[in-house]
C-alpha cells in the first residue's frame, strides 16, 4: 500500500443509506445499477451513493459527481469536507442524491473525487420501462 494515496473500499447506489445514532453503522436498503423509466426526461425519488475509502488523513475535500456519459454534461454534483483522524480510519460518506433530472436513456458516470482528484468512478443505466433488459441480461457477469 502506498502511504499517501487514497485506497478505495466502495461505490454503492440504493434506495436508501441508514446511519445509526451513536455507533455511525450504515445499512443500505436496496442497490441497484440501473434505473428504469416510462419516459425523459426523468425524476426518481431521493436515492443515495454510499462511498468509502481509507489510507488518508487530515482534511479533505470529496465531490460526487453524475455525468451524462452522451453529453458529457452533469447532472447531479454534491461534495464537502471530511476529517479523518488517521490513515488508518475508514471513510464512509453519504450522499443523499435528489433531485436528480436524467434528460435521457443511456449510461452516465458516478465518478467520486477526492482532493479534485477521480477517486473512482461507475456506470449507471438508465432504460425505458419498455426496453429493459431480459432478467439474463441483467444477471450476465459484470452486468450489475
């Protein structure tokens, strides 16, 4: 392990991040890799992106950031700081994702940055209700 390079633990998208009071455990309700829509431009309900790092200490600045992959425009962009009392430490952040306006079909980035730099990044489908994949497809290795 490098001592001044961040390491990547997770990028998760769901329907919902739970943090608990007074031990800061995280449950997360329903992840998913794509979305589904009657039509677009489309609005899903609040969902969130679950993200964790270690390998870093001090202050940092994150940001994460939704990308039309067509485009090349953004959608959706949130970030702030985090404090991290050790190198040791795990990060977990939370970022709760709504509104987010998805223009049209097609695949958009999640990238997530820390200190402007990319972190990680992953692909989220979105499909018309209409067009959806077979339950093969979506089941085939990598899909999801």
């Amino acid at each position: 392990m490098i001592d001044d390079e961040p390491v990547f633990l997770a990028l998760i998208t769901a329907d919902k991040v739970i943090t608990e009071a007074g031990n800061n455990k995280k449950t997360i309700i329903g992840t998913f890799t794509n979305f589904f829509a009657g039509s677009f431009p489309a609005v899903f309900p609040p969902w969130a992106i679950y993200l964790s790092f270690t390998n870093v200490a001090d202050e940092h600045t994150f940001s994460i950031n939704i990308i039309n992959d067509r485009s090349q425009q953004a959608v959706f962009s949130a970030g702030g700081q985090c404090v991290v009392p050790d190198r040791h430490a795990v990060v977990e952040l939370v970022v709760n994702a709504f509104p987010v306006t998805f223009p049209e079909k097609g695949s958009y980035t999640i990238t997530a940055n820390l200190d402007g730099r990319s972190l990680v990044s992953r692909i989220l489908n979105l499909y018309l209700t209409s067009e959806a994949p077979s339950k093969a497809e979506q089941e085939r290795p990598g899909a999801n």
